[in-house]
C-alpha cells in the first residue's frame, strides 16, 4: 500500500538548549529529528494527554492508597499485623497498581474529549 505524500509543513523555532534535548531524544530512537517531531506531535494530537511518568506516579499512589487503607481497616478491626500479612498486602498493590493507574488514565483521557 502506497503512503500518502506528505504535503503540509509545520515548524517551530527553538533555542539551542532545546535543540540539544531534542537531538537527545532522537538519538535513543535512531530517527531524523524531524522525524521524531512528526511522529511526538502526531501523538499528541490523537489526544491521549497522559504520558509514562504519569502513570508510574498514578500507579505509586494507587499502591500506597490501597496499603493504607488495607492497613487502616485492619487495626479498625482490632486486628494485629505481621510481617506475612504486610507483604501479602504490598504484594497485591503491586499486582494491581499499574493496571488500574492505566485504567483511571484511560478514563479520564476518554472524559476530556
């Protein structure tokens, strides 16, 4: 299947610290800068506004939350924790921390359009 000509131009000025990021980037991909910048902007534009690091921070969070309140309900109930107990609770927020960050992203992402 033949790809369509690329027709439109979009540029940007940038300062030469930024420039130095950019080829950065570039460089761990092995692609053209302009390229890159392509396919980033293209990115951007489907409308997915959550990136990596905001997942991995959502996930750590998530995590933390889930511990706290697994812990909290605990001694609620009067009941005595131990190092067992602890590390099955930790365990299963780990388990589950990357999935429902992705799910919460996901949602919102679907809610600002």
């Amino acid at each position: 299947m033949k790809t369509p000509t690329r027709t439109r131009s979009v540029g940007t000025k940038v300062t030469e610290e930024e420039y130095t990021r950019l080829e950065a980037c570039v460089s761990e991909q092995g692609v053209s800068i302009s390229e890159w910048c392509r396919s980033a902007l293209l990115e951007k534009a489907k409308g997915d506004r959550s990136t990596e690091a905001d997942e991995i921070l959502l996930a750590e969070i998530l995590a933390l939350r889930m511990i706290l309140l697994n812990l909290h309900f605990s001694v609620a109930r009067g009941e005595a924790m131990n190092a067992a107990d602890m590390q099955t609770i930790i365990d299963r927020a780990d388990q589950a921390k990357a999935r429902k960050a992705a799910e919460r992203l996901s949602s919102s992402n679907r809610e600002d359009r």
